[in-house]
C-alpha cells in the first residue's frame, strides 16, 4: 500500500519567516495522536502484510449446497425466534390471534396490504407515524431492504424503511421482504451492502441475557419480529 | 508475604457472586465452542487469519487512521481527535455545549468506561444515562461492570430486583422478565427526551468509512433512531482495512462472544441520516481516542490491540471464573484485561503489574481468542516489565529466589539438602517453618520430596546402545 505522509497537507503551508521570529504552532490534536502513532511504530523493522482471503471460508456448512432462499431463510429465522409469514392472510391473523389491532404500515406498502385487513376488519392502522404516541403502535410495517438466509437476518436502511423508529418501538415489527432480494450468506450482503448513511441487519427480536444468563426478548425493540414475504 | 492482591480479592467474594460468575462463563464458553465448531469445519483457521488482517492494521495505523478520517469525512462525519482521557471526554462535552444539549443517552462503550464519561458529564451538568440493561442497573447501583461483554454478570435476580425497588423502578420483583419491562418503559422516556446518542464503534471501515455496531437489545439503534446528534467515542485500533473483511469479523465475533451467529442488531453507519428519513441524527461526530493505546503499541505487547472486545477469554479463563472482574481493578478485566490495563495504565503500570501474574499460563485464553492473540506470551513479557521496573504489586506471592539460588550454584550443598529434603516427607506441610513458602502452599500442593532419586537413577541407568 502506498505510504502517505504522516502529517497533513496543511502543515506545509507555514508563512516562509525566520521560525524564530514566530511562537511555534501548537500542535492540532490530530497531529499530536497521529505523530504517537507515528513514533510508535517508527522502530517496527517491517510490517505485517495484509492477507487476502476467500469469502467461501466463512460460509456456514449449512448454507452450502443448493437451498432455496425463502425456505432456508424462513427456517434460520425461527432459529432465533423470529416468525417468516408468507401471506397477508397469514399476517392478519397473526395479528388478531396476538390481540394487536392498533398499528402504522409504511403508505407506499398500504395499496398492497390493505384488502387482506378491510377483509379481517377491525383494526386501526394509520400511514403516518406520530413520535409523540410511540407506544400507542402495537405493530408497524415497514419494508425490508433484503435478507440473508444463512442468518435469518431482515437488512433495513434509511432509504427503504419509513421510519426508524416505526421499525423499532413496537412490540410486533413486521418488514416485508421480496423472494429476489434473499442474499444467500453473510458475505454476499457485505458485499451488497447499500450506499445509505444507514443500514441495520436485525435478527430476530431484541433480546438480553443480562439477567443470569436468561433469555429475555423485547428489551427495547420488537418483543415479535415478523418478515412477511410478499411477490 | 503478602496474597497477590487478586487472591485478596476472591478470598472475600460472596459466594452467590461467585457461583454467578462461574455458571455466567461456563455457560458463555460452551455456547462458543458448540456454535462454531457447528458451524465452521476449521475456525482455528478463521482465528488465524483475523489475527493476521489485525496485526496488519495495527502495524499501519499510522496511514491507516488517516485514511478513515478521510473516509468519515466525505461522509459527512465530523472527525475528532483526543490522546487522553480528559481530551476525549472535553470533545463530547465541546459538542454538547455547542448544540446548547443538556441530556444523553448512552450505548454500552468501554472507552466511555476507560474515560469515566459518565461521571465527568454529570459533573458538568449533563445527564447521561446508561442504556444497555446491565450498564443501566450499574449505574443506578453505583457500581462497576465486571465482565466486558455481560456487565452484570456479577448479579443475580434478587440484587437486581433490590436495587430497582431503591431507585423508585416499582415494588420488588425479582422475575427477570418484569425487570425488563420496566426498564424498557422507563428508557423510552429517555431516548426520546435525549439530546445526543452516545455510542462506541465495534469496527470502522478504512476504505468506507462504515461505522459498524453490534448489540442485541436495541438500545444503540434507539439511541440512533430518537436523538438528533450522535457522537461515537472510537479507540484507534478499531480500524478494519476493507469493507469486505466484516464478512470475517461479524462471523467471529457473535459467535465467540454470546454463541449466536450474528448479534440481533449490526448496524452500518457512515453519515448523519439521510434527507428522506424522518427518524435520527443529522449532525455525527467520531472521536479517535488514543489513551494508552499508543503506549501499547510502542510495547513488545501490541498485538492485544487485536482485540475485538468478544469476552471470550473472560468466559473460558480458570482465574477470571474464580476471581470475578472487580478483582482486576480496572476496565478490562480477565485476561485480555491482564495485558491491556497495565499498557494503558501509563505511569501507573506498576501499580497493575501483578495483574499479568493472575494466570496459570494454561493458554486456554489464546486457543478460544477470535484474533489468535498469544495472551500467555504476552503475560509473560509483561511480568518480565513487572520485573525490571521493580514493581512492588508485581512481587506480591512469590517466594524469593534468592536462597535457591544459594543453593543451586554450590553442589556439594545441593546434593546435601536433597537428602535433607526427605524429612519434608514426614512433617506436616502447614509445618515448614519458612513463611514465604506458607502463602504459596495456601492454594497449592507439593508432590512429594523425591530428593536424590533423579540422580540415583542417571547414576544406575542401563548403558545405551551405541548409536550407529
Ligand atoms: S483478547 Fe481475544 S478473546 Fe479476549 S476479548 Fe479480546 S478478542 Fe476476545
């Protein structure tokens, strides 16, 4: 790897005077930890290089082989006691059988989910999400940017999911998820990882084991964590 | 003599204390060595290989951390710098004031914890709450986490349930699941009253410049989802050189650390929130904070700058599971903790120089180490250090040298008290009238004194057959 300099660009363009007429620059506090750094390995003969690697190494044993996205996902996802739905029918009861009626859904999904609760009736679902009554959600839906099958894992980002907050202050979080955007192991989603400030690989429900080592789930995220495969 | 002060410690521990802290890290290190071994036909490999990519970023901080500075910044990340602690805590506390922010919530950090951030924004008029379900209780208990990964692993239900009762978190229940719930009720409040989110960084991504977090509760994604402003206190080996290289790293670290394949949450963060999302910070700031770093890497111990901060050391180390964390005295505790507190001690590295001397040197420490760091080496060279700089805490609980050497050097005295060993044989041990050796003989056994038969035997030994 090229070297670069140890300091910056900007140290170089000091005022050409006699160095004894001027009070000498304090030292930026980038400079002072990166001329540590700098000593430091000063005495260091040569450097550790850097080893190139196969991603196939870190592929679990299970995920080899031919294995179909949804069915394999679904089953890494119960694993961690997450729930893979595959129908809005399926959802909806899901809900109703859980006694959550209240929630948000993402609008650009609601045209989509809509029949499947007029059809249920009874639940109040609103398409805007109002911070100040978080706790009023008992579900929200919210749309996935891909999963990885070899961990049961829903990928989200800023561009793709509503509302961060919506994804994570319910009791029951649902992310839809489509067949084509399954990433099979953990280093093809590295590898797909989106241009956005932010992306959150969830896995399952929060959980803690603070307390004696116990299991305990929804700590402060989603107690239920549901992807629902749509198309 | 005096004990090795860890040995004080443990001596005195409560017994339900210590039967937490044993069961906590058996039961850590078992999931461990069943998950990956499930999982992967070779993860000694694996191990192998992240200790190479770390010691390769270790070695090249100096153009490493420039270029992630870089990358964080055509991110639109705020990069600051900080060699000590107080400069560290000064930066957070420069932000704050500038975003007139009186409140924080706080993700589990350990260099918070090396900076006592905590305590120094409070001091200045900041709350600062602790988020994590175990940071929370030790803060509301004024007390200090002992294990890096499962900070309250020193706890049990009813110490936890006593003190939530203490603190106005409702009548005592001891249900670990009611504990929960009201600490979520409770944080809620909080992350959406906050200011700023405060939270470390696991990795960073020098070509990316991907900020990356791993938690199970949701806590730092609550934190990142509800406040306008995050700061992320990074130490400066926490660099990866490639995107790419999380493909190893998040496959190691889950499984070595708590079992699991991944944490719940790993989050991705490279910038303040982007303009289409209502939710999170639009103002980041990182701060690389060097605090003793730099002396390690300086050291012939460097390569604990490695570490990854799993815990699995904690977990399989015989020592940490008798002794618990407080006994270390500091931050880290357990052996990764043995070598990394007395680096980053600076001066004060001899008052934590008997730390490297809390071990049996099995090496069970290095065989379960995500990053292949060769603790025991290193233990070693450091006792050596103990040695040389003349360490009062590093001489604690070892019988002096110097009569055996008085011994060894004149045969005909050696032979002498071989034979006169023997007796040793026919006494009680608690009898050996030589105090030194009484501390030592506490917690161990001697074999019995075979004094002079090793050289009857070389003596009356068959001749060999000639070799050809
Ligand atoms: S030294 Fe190795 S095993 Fe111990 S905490 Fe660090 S990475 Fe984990």
């Amino acid at each position: 790897m090229a070297r670069q300099p140890p300091y910056p660009a900007r140290r170089q363009i000091t005022p050409p005077a006699p160095s004894f007429l001027l009070p000498a620059p304090m030292p930026s506090p980038r400079d002072t930890l990166l001329a540590r750094v700098t000593s430091a390995l000063a005495p260091l003969p040569k450097r550790a290089p850097l080893p190139n690697w196969d991603n196939e190494l870190v592929i679990m044993r299970q995920a080899r082989g031919p294995v179909d996205a949804w069915t394999f996902f679904a089953e890494r996802l119960k694993a961690v006691n997450g729930t893979p739905l595959a129908s809005t029918t399926d959802l909806v009861a899901t809900l109703t059988q859980g006694g959550w009626k209240h929630g948000y859904c993402d609008p650009a999904l609601w045209d989509e989910l809509r029949p499947a609760f007029d059809a249920a009736g009874g639940f109040n679902v609103e398409t805007t999400f109002d911070r100040a009554r978080i706790d009023d959600y008992q579900f929200c839906i919210t749309a996935a940017t891909a999963g990885i099958a070899e961990t049961g894992t829903l990928v989200l980002s800023d561009l793709d999911t509503s509302r961060r907050l919506a994804a994570l202050s319910p009791w029951v979080h649902v992310a839809v998820l489509r067949r084509a955007q399954i990433h099979i192991d953990v280093p093809a989603a590295i590898a797909a990882l989106p241009q956005d400030p932010n992306v959150i690989w969830c896995t399952g429900p929060s959980k803690t084991a603070d307390v004696e080592g116990i299991l305990i789930e929804g700590v402060h995220g989603p107690g239920i964590q549901i992807a629902l495969l749509l198309g | 003599m005096a004990l090795q002060q860890i040995d004080q410690f443990s001596a005195k521990l409560r017994p339900e204390t210590r039967a937490s802290v044993y069961d906590g890290s058996k039961k850590g290190h078992e999931k461990r060595t069943s998950v990956l071994f499930d999982h992967y036909p070779d993860p000694d490999h694996l191990r192998r290989l992240a200790g190479n990519i770390k010691q390769h970023v270790v070695e090249n901080l100096d153009t490493l951390l420039p270029a992630a500075a870089a990358a964080l910044e055509r991110n639109g990340v705020k990069v600051h710098w900080a060699s000590t602690a107080e400069e560290a805590n000064a930066a957070v506390l420069a932000i704050m004031r500038a975003r007139n922010a009186t409140k924080m919530v706080k993700a589990k950090t350990m260099v918070s914890e090396e900076t006592h951030l905590a305590d120094y924004l409070g001091k200045n008029g900041v709350e600062c709450v602790e988020t994590d379900l175990g940071e929370f209780i030790i803060q509301i208990d004024g007390d200090h986490p002992s294990h890096i990964v499962k900070p309250i692993i020193h706890k049990n239900r009813r110490d936890i349930a006593t003190s939530f009762e203490k603190n106005g978190l409702g009548a005592y229940n001891d249900d670990p699941q009611t504990i929960t719930r009201r600490a979520r009720a409770h944080l809620r409040k909080k992350y959406l009253e906050a200011d700023v989110g405060l939270t470390g960084a696991n990795f960073v991504t020098t070509d990316t410049g991907r900020l990356v977090l791993v938690t199970n509760e949701g806590n730092s994604r609550f934190c990142l989802a509800a406040t306008p402003c995050h700061i992320a206190m990074v130490g400066i080996e926490k660099l990866l050189p490639r995107e790419t290289d999380l493909g190893l790293y998040l496959n190691l670290l889950a499984r070595s650390g708590t079992g699991q394949q991944l944490t719940v949450y790993t989050e991705f963060i490279s910038g303040p929130r982007s303009a289409t999302q209502p939710d999170g910070p639009e103002e980041m700031h990182v701060i690389f904070v060097d605090n003793g770093r730099t002396d390690a890497l300086a050291s012939d111990c460097r390569e604990i700058l490695r570490c990854i901060r799993c815990g699995a050391c904690l977990n399989v180390c015989p020592v940490y599971r008798q002794a618990s964390g407080h006994a270390y005295r500091s931050v880290y505790p357990g052996p990764v903790g043995a070598v990394l507190s007395p680096l980053l001690a600076g001066e004060r590295f001899p008052e934590l120089a008997d730390l490297p001397k809390a071990s049996s040197l099995c090496g069970a420490c290095n065989e379960v180490c995500p990053v292949n760091i060769p603790i025991p080496d290193l233990l070693l060279r450091l006792r050596n250090r103990g040695k040389q700089e003349g360490s009062k805490a590093a001489a604690a609980g070892t019988p002096p040298m110097g009569a055996w050497s008085l011994l060894a050097s004149q045969p005909f005295v050696w032979k002498t008290s071989l034979l006169a060993g023997n007796s040793l044989n026919y006494i009680p041990k608690s009898l050996i009238p030589v105090p030194p050796m009484q501390t030592w003989l506490r917690d161990r056994t001697l074999p019995a004194w075979r004094g002079g038969a090793f050289r009857k035997w070389l003596a009356n030994r068959p001749t060999p057959p000639a070799a050809k």
